[in-house]
C-alpha cells in the first residue's frame, strides 16, 4: 500500500542529492549519521556490542565509543555519495578515489581470466558497480543479489546497475548463470561479510565463530576462476582509496579452508579503518534456536592454530544435589555443543564442589544468597554473557538472569516465568515415564546439541581389598516415605558374612536414624553423618566399594564417581531418578499406591516394607562375586524394556 509513496520519496531524495556537489553531500551525511547516532539508541548499542567482540582486548572503552560514533558519520557520508556516484561521471570520480594494487584486477581483465571478487560493506562498498565495468575492456560483469523489499525501488536499482554494465543475478533465483558467466571469462563480486544464516559455514571472523556464505569459495572452485579481495575505504573527507588485496593462489584448498582465508583478508580489510566497516549488522549473531553448532549443514572450519573467543554459556544449575548430577550429561553435551563454548555453572554455595569434579565446566559462580539481585548482580560482574540455561523450572532462576541482560534466555515456559524467557523450547509430553537425565538431555538438543546418551559402568568391587569399604545412606532429605527401615539388618549381615568396613554418609537431620544404624554396628561402621561438606564427601566415597542407599543425592553422586550402587526405592520412580548406567542395582516392589512421591506415608509404608533384608542381601552378594547378569539387571532401561519386577 506505501510502497509505491515511498518510491516516490526516495526519487525525489535521490534527484535531489544528484544536483549537489559531491563535497557537500558527504557533508549532509555525517550529519545525518550524527543524528542517527543520538536518536537510534538500538543501533549503537548493537554497533558498541560488535565492535567489542572484534577489539576488546585491543582498545579502551573510550576508544571503542569513539569509533562507534565516527562509524555512524561515515556510514551516512558513504550511503549518501552513493547515491551521488550513479549520475557524476566515472572521470570525476577517479579524481577523488585512489586505486592500490589495481593492476592485479587490470591483469585479469586484460588476460580474460574469470575471477570472483569478495567484497565488504567497507567505505562505499556500491561504488565497486561503477568500478569494475570501467575497467573491464567489454569483459562481463555481475553480482549476486538480495531483493528489496519494495518492488519498485528494487526495479530502479536494478535498472540504475544495468545501466552501468552490472548484470545482476538474484541469490534466490539459484548460481546457474553466475556460473555460466564465470565459464565465458566474466567477473562477479559477492558481498562476504554479511551474517549467512543456517546456510553458512561457522569460521572465526576477529577470533568469533561466525556463519559465512561459502559461495565466493564455492564459485571460484568449480569455474576454476580466481578469488580476490577488494574494499574502498574512506581516506578522509569525500576522498576514497580502493585496495585489490593479493589474489589466493589455486592451491587446490578445500571450499572451508577458502571461506576461512576470505574471513581473514575481511579481517585486515577492516582493521585498516575500523570505523568504515558496517557494524550495525549483527555480524556475530546468536541464531534460534541452534545456538550449538554441532547440527548445523555445513558445520564449523578451524584454520590450523586458531584461538576462539568464548561464547560464554551461563547454565543455571539444579538447587538439589541429585537433579544437579542427572543433569551432568546435557552440561556435557552442551559443552561439545561448539568448540568455542566457555561454560560458567551458577550453583548454590553447597553445591559447587560438585561441579568442580565436571570438566565440561570452565568456571562456578557460588550463589552464596537467597537474593535474586544478588545473583543478578554476581552475573553482571563476570564478562558478558551470551547465553543463559536454565535447567530449574522456578520463576526466581528466571528472574536472576532476566536482572543480569542476558541477551539469550533459554528455558522450559511454566511457574509464570514466559516472560522472561526468550527461547522457550516446547516440551514434548512422550508416552510412559521419563528420567530427568533425558529430560535435561532433551533441554540441550533443541538448542542445537547432540545428545548422545552415555552411561560408563561401574567399577567392579574389589573383592581382594581386606577389608572392603562400603558406604551407607540410610537418611533422605526429601522426607521420610523414602526412608527403607532395614539398613541396619543388611549390613549385620554383609559384615557378619564378609571382612567390610561400613561408612555412614548422609545430612544431619539423618543423625538419629544413622545413630541407630551405628549402633547395631559397632566398630565396624565409621559414622560420618554430618560431618563432611560435600568435597569431602565426594573424596572419602570415591574410595568406596559399594554404596548401599535409598533413593538420594548421594546415589547420584556415586554413579557420577563410577561407584556401584544398591538403592531400595519405594515412594518414588527409578524410570524416572534411578542411577543410569551398568554395575548398579535397585530393589523396588510395587503396590498399588507407588509411585506417590509424599514426604511421609499416609497408610502403612507398604512399599517399603515389601522389600526384605534377604533380597537384598543376596543382591550384594551377587555383585560382589561378579555375577554379570546381577550386574547388568541393575540398569534403569531394563525395566523399561522388560517391565517391572519384584525386584529389579
């Protein structure tokens, strides 16, 4: 409906601005980028953003703002003569742009060899459709191109790029006639610097992986044509030098190895000026939702000796300890996600000699308060981050990053948190129960993850050991419906039969039950409840050759640290929180009521009852004496395959 309105204004404007001297036209336009940069706060930002990620670690922030600024003066100045370049002729302008390393491009032209120009949105990058033709001695000439929007501006340029001897071939129309081009001795220039979408190939770009159109590299091999670079860049006022970089040899590089050596000379382009180059284009875009690479077409290229900047993950860890170990798997799949990923784990205070023991993680933000603007406060001061993850389900951890500006927010939607959220993958409801592991592994795949499940076994008990170091947690945090009464039996038994050392593990609101436990011992049980933080609580278990336990933390923990496991559940669901992995074993038995998933009984506590000290005696003795088909049946994706049993 505007469309054609806005044609007319845009003739109007550029009638205008064909009747003033060049000079001040470049004038008006550092003006009018002036403008845009006080009243386009978006775009400053987002210029500020990326001239960061390209020299960070090279210039002050004063010096970073300042090139912001300048950039917004020469942008309006180039934009606007270009406009004044379609009607000066080609002689004037001559006068004022100075040519280096020109002769490489005159050889091709005079020698008819095709070649593919890469070009950048440096200076006045349109002035390269005036250029070339001048120099081409009736050679063809083209470029791809991306349609605007409104058709009838998109007819004028066209026309304006045809009359100057520019044939201009749609990107969506497919390559075949730049092709058929380049096979008669023409000449095309790509723009290389732009954001290529899915379609790219990721290669560092200022040490940043970004996604680059392989296309110039792709032409160029298959037309056996050469491949060069070429900006204009802005000497000073309404003055220009165009630069032909040195052509890459055809050293028979692969297509990835040619994109990346563009990226490269792009590089250099830019640092020549960094005030000419475009930086109000999200270069470095964080795509949707694959922001990890690892499914990505055409995949990511590193040149030989590369050092990547992070893409700083911050992952909002799990607050109790046995959802935080499940959740292990997709922290590392996340990780291997792309290879410049840089993990921080935000954690409560009691939980980060955990993930210290993970070496996917880079680094632990210990959240010592309950604050959510203390959290958010911790997270602004560490260097920014991309993207956060959320693993919890809770409003608060959503609002800790939302505080902190993280630009990417990623989370399951529920608990009144949408909002805050800006990637909210969907959760998929599959039939029958699912463990949380492949619930955290299903949050990391639709970020762009392979989740590739991997359970290592258990270490097998050392049966020579004299004596044997078996470890018990007869408490549970979560309440006691998952409390198993007969620990104490077991393990009279267990030392009755067999040289064991029993250590009790577990918090102190389990001491009374522990005490018990240590008292039918005696003084073959070492009783450490309550008395270890979690660092030592993950050395003195490591050492272990058993772990017998009910449905906790510490179970989890155990199987991360590769200790086998006995585990009586009753409450709960082992489909969905049972150890993963082979070595370890669980003795459950339904009844009707299981799974209720209460802290306390209602009834009789008959689930836990139905599970005798014999059976599990014997379980133990079975893994001790190295019976693989005890040990195998202690996987969790046996009972999903088989169904349930008295004792699985």
């Amino acid at each position: 409906m505007f469309d054609y309105p806005v044609y007319l204004f845009y003739r109007a404007g550029t009638d205008l601005l064909t009747l003033l001297p060049l000079p001040f036209v470049f004038a008006m336009g550092q003006t009018g980028g002036a403008i845009a940069w006080l009243f386009l706060p978006h775009y400053r930002r987002l210029a500020l953003h990326n001239v960061r990620i390209a020299f960070g670690d090279e210039f002050s922030e004063k010096q970073m703002r300042r090139i912001v600024c300048r950039h917004f003066r020469w942008l309006g100045a180039n934009l606007l003569c270009s406009v004044k370049f379609t009607r000066m002729p080609m002689e004037k302008i001559l006068e004022r742009v100075r040519l280096e390393n020109f002769e490489h491009i005159e050889n091709f032209f005079r020698q008819k060899q095709p070649f593919v120009v890469f070009l950048s949105h440096i200076g006045s990058w349109e002035f390269c459709t005036r250029l070339f033709p001048h120099f081409s001695r009736g050679q063809r000439t083209a470029t791809v191109y991306q349609r605007i929007r409104n058709p009838h501006i998109d007819r004028h340029v066209r026309e304006a790029r045809s009359r100057f001897g520019v044939e201009v071939f749609e990107r969506s129309e497919g390559f075949g006639k730049a092709i058929e081009l380049l096979r008669s001795g023409g000449v095309i220039g790509i723009l290389m610097d732009q954001h290529a979408g899915d379609g790219g190939l990721w290669t560092p770009f200022f040490g940043r992986l970004a996604s680059t159109t392989p296309l110039p590299a792709l032409l160029a091999r298959r037309c056996r044509a050469r491949l060069v670079g070429f900006a204009i860049h802005t000497e000073g006022f309404a003055r220009w030098r165009a630069v032909a970089e040195t052509p890459i040899e055809d050293t028979g590089e692969s297509i990835e190895s040619l994109t990346a050596r563009g990226n490269e000379i792009l590089e250099k382009q830019v640092r020549r000026g960094p005030e000419d180059w475009f930086w109000v284009h999200n270069r470095w875009k964080t795509p949707r939702p694959n922001f990890l690479l690892a499914k990505y077409k055409r995949g990511i290229f590193l040149p030989e000796n590369t050092e990547l900047k992070p893409f700083r993950i911050l992952i909002r860890s799990s607050n109790w300890l046995g959802d935080a170990v499940m959740s292990v798997p997709a922290v590392r799949a996340i990780k291997s996600g792309r290879p410049d990923a840089h993990v921080t784990m935000a954690v409560p205070e009691k939980l980060a000699a955990l993930w210290k023991i993970v070496p996917e993680v880079d680094e632990i933000i210990a959240l010592t308060s309950k604050s959510v603007f203390a959290a958010a406060r911790l997270f602004r001061q560490k260097p920014a981050f991309d993207v956060a993850i959320l693993f919890p389900n809770s409003l608060r951890s959503a609002l800790e990053v939302f505080l902190a500006r993280i630009p990417r927010r990623v989370g399951f939607a529920g608990h009144w948190r949408r909002w805050l959220l800006n990637q909210r993958p969907r959760e998929t409801v599959p039939r029958g129960i699912v463990h949380q592991t492949y619930r955290y592994l299903e949050l990391a795949s639709t970020m762009g993850a392979k989740a590739k499940p991997q359970f290592p076994a258990a270490n097998p008990i050392n049966g020579r050991r004299d004596p044997l170091k078996f470890a018990l947690c007869p408490g549970a945090e979560y309440g006691p419906a998952k409390r198993w009464p007969r620990f104490a039996e077991v393990a009279q038994e267990i030392a009755s039969r067999l040289p064991v050392q029993w250590i009790l593990f577990g918090t102190t609101s389990d001491a009374a039950v522990g005490a018990k436990v240590a008292k039918a011992l005696s003084e073959k049980c070492v009783n450490r409840i309550g008395q270890t933080t979690l660092e030592e609580l993950i050395d003195e278990l490591r050492n272990c050759d058993l772990l017998l336990t009910n449905d906790t933390g510490t179970m989890h923990l155990a199987a991360l640290l590769r200790v086998p496991t006995v585990s009586i559940f009753g409450s709960t669901e082992p489909l969905r929180t049972g150890p993963l992995g082979r070595g370890h074993r669980i003795f459950r038995h339904h009844v009707e009521c299981s799974p209720c998933f209460l802290r306390e009984c209602p009834l009789d506590f008959r689930c836990m009852h139905a599970v005798t000290s014999a059976e599990v005696v014997a379980g133990i003795q079975q893994m001790i004496s190295g019976q693989a088909e005890a040990a195998k049946s202690g996987n969790v994706a046996f009972t999903a395959a088989f169904g349930n049993h008295n004792s699985i």
